[in-house]
C-alpha cells in the first residue's frame, strides 16, 4: 500500500460495490411494491401533501418538481437497474468515472424517495445505505487501484456504526449494563424471525455471555480497524462474525447484511490467503491512477474528514443522538440502535366484521406478512427486504403516535384499497370491504416448549385492550 492506491485490496473492493449495489437494488425493489400504498398520491402519507408542506426548505429530491406515482415508479426502477448492473460488475469494467456515476446516479435517486419517505423512512439504515453508496462512488474501477482514504472512510463509517450502537446501550437501559438484555430482546425485537423463538430459550448464563460478547466487538473491536494488518483484518472478522449472528437471530431489514459488507473495507487479499491458503485472490494489473481520479478523491476525503466532526462529537456527548443525519444530505451520520430493551410485547391487531358491533358479531383478523398475528404461525424470514408497514405497527404498539397515517390505514380497509392490501399477508374478507374495523391490542410472549409441543404454537398472547373503537367508512 503506498500513500493512494491499496493494491492488495481488490477483492474488498468488489465486496463493496457489488454488495452495496446489492442492496440497492432491494431497497429500489422496495420502493416499486410499497411507496404508491405507503406515500403516493393516495398513500397513506401522500408526498405530495409532505412537498407542498415542505416547499422553500431546501430538501433535495427531485420530486420538489414534480410528483407522480407513475414518475415515483420510473426513478425506482431506474435505480433498480442501475444497481442490477453494478452487481454484475459491468460498469467496474470501464474507466473509473462510470462507477462513480453510476453510484451517484443510485445516491441520487434514493435520497430523493428518502426524503419524501417521511416517518415509513425514518429509519437509519437508509441514511447509511446512502453514506455507503456514495463513498462506493470513489472506490475506481477495475482499471485502477482502490484508493487508500476511501478505505479508510469505510472504516470510520463501521466505526461510527458499531461504537456508536455500544455507546447508546451502555447509556441507555441497566439491562445492557447487568448482562441480562437478551432475556427479553429475541421475544420483543420489531420482528422475529424463525430462529427468535429458539434463541430466547438459550440458557440465561449464554444470553449474558452473547451481551458481553456484543460490547467486546461494538466498544473495544472498531478501534483496530485502523491497525495495521493483519489486526484490522481480524477486528473485521469479528465484526462481521457478530453480525452473522444478528442476522440469524431477527429481521433487521438490511442493517446487518450491510454492515457485513462494510467491514470487507478493512480486509485484505493477504487476510483471505491466510484463512484459505489453497485459494488465489489475484489482483488486475492497475494502470497508473488518473490525476483527475485522485484529485477527486482526496476533494471527497476532505469533504468527509470536514463533516466529521459532528458525528465525533456525538459519540462523546451525554445527550448521544441516535441515526441522526447533520447534513441534508445524509452523508458522515450518527448511528447506532436498541439503546432500551422493551421487558414485553404488545401488539396491534386489526379486526374487521360484516356484521353491527355487538356480542353476536364475528370479527375477523387482518394478518400482516412479518409482525406477529396468529399465534400457530412461525415467523418468517424477510431481511434484508423491509417491511416498512410492519415496522412502524411495532412502533405503533409501543406507543408511538400513529395520528397522521393509522385511521387513513383503517380507512383504506373499510374501502378494500387493493394497493393497501397488498401489504398484508391476508384480506380475511377476500375483498369484499367490511363494514367495520376496529385495533386491538394483545400481549404477546413466545410460546414454552411444553406450550409449543402441546399446542403447536409459537406465540401465547392475552387480550390487553383497544387502541381503536370500532370505525366505519367515512363517505366523503
């Protein structure tokens, strides 16, 4: 490695950019089949109204021009195949401002569905799927070496990532600081995936052991990327062996799945001979590095070093915030996730009927695809894709205020809204629109082995409540 090119780090290099392209294309996927029922002009939160609202602050997207779900759909798909081609690598094959444009044109387009995204895209993982395609940006081509700084603008980005998350859970709930978190997150994370259930019947002294485990790699690991190799390879093997195991454990959208790819920036060819002797991790010849390409990437670098202050400054504040952007941009954020832990579960149930309210009327349940509903149904794995609806219902039963989109949800319901539907994982009226809706809310906890074997389910739950009376269809 000399003071710009990394040469042993091709094999990182395409780890980056074809895995961040990788989730891009996800998160554009995501886009097509959720934003016109989440945010179009008949949404739930419709971003027109957010523009009109919003107009003279100096948001960028290129929605402030002109919104349309038709127009929303074509920059989605655009995006999408962009990304589709970056993971084939096709654009990595010419010189090194075809990437470059390439993953500007994908920031581009999704900071600009971002920012419309409103609360269904409040989510941290999208300001760093957003630093990361950027800072891919500047990664070159297959024609030149990577370039050392942009490496390193990774690995300040994990850093931020993992000590920031260590530092909003040690300052945020006793349970992260007694050992004893994982007694209540497997059962109360958003959503639980098939595994969950057995991870929260691993023995209480494992569960202490896993806690302590995930402060040694958020708080003591990310400081030795910056090591010399092969200790940042190692600090990166740990890191993405922590993450491995999140990702096996819940349905964090793609959080865990791009941190992985992430922590690739501090790994060399060297560290992969070293784990695999047998296998060749050969490297191109790289061409001298254009004067033009370096210059742009030491203006990035300094850029970056310039608006890193604020999120330094956070790390170490008594009022740490948590994915927080500082900029409009969403570039050199603070991130950082689960600072409490929720001791039970709740959750939101919407009930519809045919029938008048009362004793005699039979309600029937809507089903989601990944929060829980009914408890004989085993959870189900959906990351990295994000379910956003099902996220902010999580949210919803903690408390959060749903005021500005959950009665225009039990609206599109006593309508039959097809697109609103088909963000459920059942219509329990097969589209004949009910006459009433109601919200209500149970609480939840896994089911005992005994309870599992005697009665196949993976949920016990109990009644807790309403949160919504029962509603009719507003006629306009």
């Amino acid at each position: 490695m000399d003071l710009f090119n990394a040469e042993g780090y091709e094999f990182a290099r395409q780890v980056l950019q074809r895995g961040i392209a990788a989730v891009y294309l996800i998160a554009f996927i995501s886009a097509v089949n959720q934003f016109p029922a989440l945010l179009g002009e008949h949404g739930l939160l419709p971003a027109p109204r957010f523009l009109a609202r919003t107009a003279g602050r100096g948001i960028p997207t290129l929605f402030r021009w002109h919104y349309s779900d038709r127009f929303l759909l074509a920059v989605a798909w655009t995006g999408a195949a962009v990304a589709a081609l970056l993971v084939a690598g096709l654009p990595q094959t010419g010189p090194p401002w075809l990437p470059m444009l390439a993953f500007l044109l994908l920031f581009g387009l999704y900071l600009s569905i971002v920012n419309i995204g409103q609360t269904f895209y409040g989510f941290g993982w999208e300001s760093l799927l957003l630093e990361a395609g950027f800072l891919a940006a500047f990664l070159g081509s297959n024609e030149v070496a990577p370039p050392v700084t942009v490496l390193f603008l990774f690995r300040w980005l994990v850093f931020r990532l993992e000590f920031g998350a260590g530092l909003i859970k040690m300052r945020g709930d006793r349970v992260w600081r007694d050992l004893t978190a994982l007694y209540y997150h497997h059962e109360t994370q958003p959503m639980p995936n098939p595994a969950s259930w057995y991870f929260h019947r691993l023995p209480k002294p494992l569960h202490k052991a896993e806690v302590l485990g995930n402060h040694f790699a958020q708080l003591v690991v990310p400081f030795f990327l910056f090591f010399p190799q092969p200790v940042a390879g190692v600090a990166a093997l740990i890191v993405i062996i922590t993450q491995l195991w999140l990702i096996l454990s819940g349905n964090f959208a793609w959080l865990n799945v791009l941190t992985v790819l992430l922590a690739f920036s501090a790994v060399a060819n060297s560290n992969l001979q070293a784990l695999l002797p047998g296998a060749a991790f050969s490297t191109p010849p790289a061409e001298a590095t254009p004067v033009w390409f370096a210059v742009v990437v030491l203006a990035v670098t300094l850029l970056m070093l310039y608006w890193a202050w604020e999120p330094l400054r956070n790390l170490f504040s008594k009022n740490q915030l948590m994915n927080a952007s500082f900029n409009r941009w969403h570039l050199s954020n603070a991130y950082g996730a689960f600072g409490s832990i929720t001791r039970s579960r709740n959750e939101v149930v919407i009930e519809g009927t045919l029938d008048e309210p009362g004793p005699d009327a039979q309600w029937r349940e809507y089903e989601f695809k990944g929060k829980p509903g009914d408890p004989g149904r085993m959870p189900r794995q959906f990351a990295p894709y994000h379910l956003r609806l099902d996220w902010l219902m999580w949210f919803l039963a903690l408390g959060a205020s749903g005021g500005s989109w959950f009665p225009v949800l039990l609206q599109k319901l006593l309508d039959g809204d097809r697109r609103t539907l088909a963000l459920l994982r059942t219509d329990p009226f097969a589209g004949t629109p009910p006459r009433w809706v109601r919200a209500r809310v149970y609480r939840y906890r896994f089911s005992t082995a005994a309870e599992r074997r005697a009665d196949g389910v993976w949920w016990v739950r109990e009644p807790a409540g309403f949160l919504i009376d029962p509603v009719r269809r507003i006629v306009p």
